[in-house]
C-alpha cells in the first residue's frame, strides 16, 4: 500500500508538470506568433520618392545650366542665390582677374574673425599717406576696429586696409598669410592675396565665382552685414572733436530696391570691380562683376533677372502639423508630434507640383522624451525630369512619456508555479 500511494503521488506530480509543460509551449508559441510591429527609422525615405538633396544642389537641380543670363560689359559676370550658392547665371567666371578694392570683404571677414569689434588700434607709421583712397589717418591716432572697418568697407580707405592688418598680425605680409588661410578653409584653389586693400599686383588675383563665395561668407557675419549696408556714419578725427564723415561708395544702396551691400573696385589697371548684394521678400542674391565699364547698369540687370525667376515658398511654420502618436507601454496612451522649426524654401517661379511626405511610424515606445525626434516631414518637387526632394524638418514629441512600471507577465507567473510544482 505504501509503495502504490508513494508512486500515485509520483504519477501526480508528472502529470501535473506535463500539463504545466503543455501549457507554456503553448503560450509561449501564441507569443512568438504574434506580429509585434517593427520600429521604423525617421530617416527612411520612402521608395521611389527621390533622391534627398541639399539645398544647394537642390535648386541647381532644378535650374538650367547657367548662361550669362543677361548681358554684362564685364570681362567676367557671376549671379548667386545667398542662401543655396546655386548659380543663376556666369560668364568668364572661373577666370583669374584682379579684384581691386573688392579685395577687402575678405580683409574684413579675416579681421572680425580674429579681433573683436571694440579692439583699440593705434595708428603705425605703415598706415599713414598709403597709396590710393584715404581717410588720412595720423601716426598715433587712436580708432576701434570697428571704426576702421567702416572706413575700410564705406570709403574705400587703403590707410585703414593697413592699420588693420598690422593689428591683426603685425605686418601686411603676415596679414595677406592669413587671408590666404581663410580662403584655403573656403575650399577656394584660385584665390590669392598679397595684399590688403587691392592695389595692382600680378599675385593679387580672384575669379568672379570665388569672390561671390567670400561675399557669401561675409554676409553672414552679422557684423559685417551691418556695416556694408551703412549708407553713412562719422568716426572721430585725430582725437579732436571733429569728427570724419563717411559715405559709402555703393550707390545701388540709394538706387536699387532690396540692396544690402557690399563693396566697389577700381584701379587703372583693372578697370571697375563690383559685388552687390540685394533681398526682396526672402530671396538673396549676390552678383559679381569684374573688369565692368558699365557695373552698375549691369548689376541691375543681374539681380532683375535673378529676382524674375526665384520666389521664397514657405513649406510650414514652427509648431504647425501637430499630430497624436500612440505610444506603447507609457504612462499616456500618446503624445503630440510637430515641427519645431519653420521652413522656407527658394525655388524657380516656373516649376512643378510640390508634393509633402509625412514620414512618422504608427506608434513608438515609451520612454519618449520631450523634444525627441520621432519623424519628419519631406517636401518634394515633381517635376518632368523626376521629384527632388527640397525640405525637410524633423517631427519632435511635444512633451515627454514615462514607461509604465512593469509588471510580471503571465509566463512568468506560470514559470514560478511550474517550480513549485
């Protein structure tokens, strides 16, 4: 009877651990058969949707190749939209010429990268009677940098050219160095100073395409922009009370609607040297005219042209496009995806069907942090030639979730019964 109650029990317990057994193969085959959705990339573009470009390469996609796209008299023309580089149009624009007193946008950019605006600059002997445009420094006067940087940018001061680059580096040729160095950072290959006012040098020399790459570079200083677009100002006069009227030389800032800047050029050698700058409702161009007997007509016509054929489209507003977006296993069942930043875009007047791509999985899991990225939206332009894409922003929770605490699941609670078994 012992024997026979002993193995019963035996037999009870087998079953029982047999069943148990059954049980979570079972379970545990329902849970590897259930579809769990699979995360998807916010960097994932969708198929057959277009190659995603920068912005640049974008609108020159989308362009024609450039021709001179109005007539100049310059030797060498080049028309650029600011904040794409994409060229509009170019002639001559890869050859070297001497630039003249254009030379000093770059003097300029080097100074404010290396010197601050209120750095006070005593005048050295160097910098006095300097050949060609003046504002008849004295030896020993006292100026800020950002004083001579108006005298420099707005008449044309050679003498100023000159203080600043002894103040900077402590000799002209030290100073053209580093201008130099600033063009080799720009990925400019012809592109060479000796020089930091223009005068007539054979190693002195740019293309047109090159100095509309510094311009560029330049202008979004905000400091530089500030003072190019400063028709008139005074600075002091020799410590006295007097003071020294400066007028800029760029008559396009009086003449022409939406000018900002930047600088003119002129020797004998050269000939007449100009950039302009100008922006009509968010659309920039910079236009660069070398050897131009006729540049102010010719730059007119230049940005004419431009502004013609582009226009600033806005593809959305900061905060626009919130959505829920469920989230698994969180504290809230979603939250609130948006853009965070507004986009315009620069495109050509004459162009395709703008098309929008949300790209944002189903749902996501917590944790989700505010401000995490979690999206985005692609904008792209079909075209005859095919769609390019144009924009993008990134698609950001508009507050957090925390991850739910976690709880013991079902097979683990059949796991510690079956050990117990």
């Amino acid at each position: 009877m012992f024997m026979c109650g002993k193995r019963s029990n035996r037999t009870g317990r087998a079953g029982a651990r047999a069943i148990l057994l059954l049980l979570c193969l079972s379970l545990c085959c329902c849970l590897s058969c259930r579809s769990v959705p699979e995360r998807v990339s916010s960097h994932a573009v969708p198929q057959g949707a277009g190659a995603v470009l920068s912005g640049g390469q974008a609108l020159t996609n989308l362009l024609p190749p450039p021709g001179e796209g109005t007539h100049t008299s310059a030797k060498a023309h080049i028309l650029l939209e600011a904040s794409s580089g994409a060229v509009l149009a170019q002639k001559n624009a890869d050859a070297r010429l001497p630039m003249a007193s254009t030379t000093k946008i770059m003097t300029a950019l080097a100074a404010l990268d290396a010197l601050p605006l209120d750095t006070t600059v005593r005048i050295p002997a160097a910098a006095v009677g300097v050949e060609g445009s003046s504002v008849y420094l004295a030896q020993d006067e006292t100026l800020t940098l950002k004083e001579l940087l108006y005298a420099l940018l707005l008449e044309s001061a050679n003498d100023a050219a000159v203080a600043i680059a002894m103040a900077v580096d402590g000799s002209v040729d030290a100073f053209a160095d580093r201008m130099n160095r600033y063009a080799a950072q720009l990925g400019l290959k012809d592109t060479h100073f000796v020089n930091p006012h223009g005068l007539d040098d054979d190693a002195h020399y740019t293309t047109a395409r090159e100095l509309a790459l510094i311009t560029r570079a330049a202008l979004e200083n905000p400091d530089f922009r500030e003072i190019v677009s400063t028709q008139k100002t005074v600075i002091p006069l020799r410590g006295s009370e007097g003071v020294r009227l400066l007028l800029n030389h760029n008559r396009l800032l009086r003449e022409y609607d939406g000018c900002i800047g930047v600088k003119t050029g002129f020797t004998k050698k050269t000939g007449r040297c100009l950039v302009s700058a100008a922006e009509r409702d968010g659309v920039m161009l910079i236009a660069v005219t070398l050897g131009a007997p006729d540049d102010w007509n010719d730059h007119r016509s230049l940005l004419d042209y431009g502004f013609s054929r582009l226009e600033a489209v806005k593809l959305t507003a900061d905060g626009a496009d919130a959505t829920p977006m469920w989230i698994v296993s969180g504290t809230r069942a979603y939250t609130l995806v948006r853009c965070p930043d507004s986009l315009t875009v620069v495109l050509p007047r004459e162009r395709g069907t703008i098309r929008r791509v949300t790209e944002l999985p189903r749902f996501d899991f917590a944790p989700v942090a505010e401000g995490q990225t979690l999206g985005r939206l692609v904008w792209y332009l079909d075209t005859e030639g095919g769609s390019v894409c144009i924009g993008q922003v990134p698609l950001t929770a508009l507050y957090s979730v925390e991850e739910t605490p976690r709880r013991e699941s079902l097979l683990e609670r059949l796991r510690k019964i079956f050990r117990q078994v």
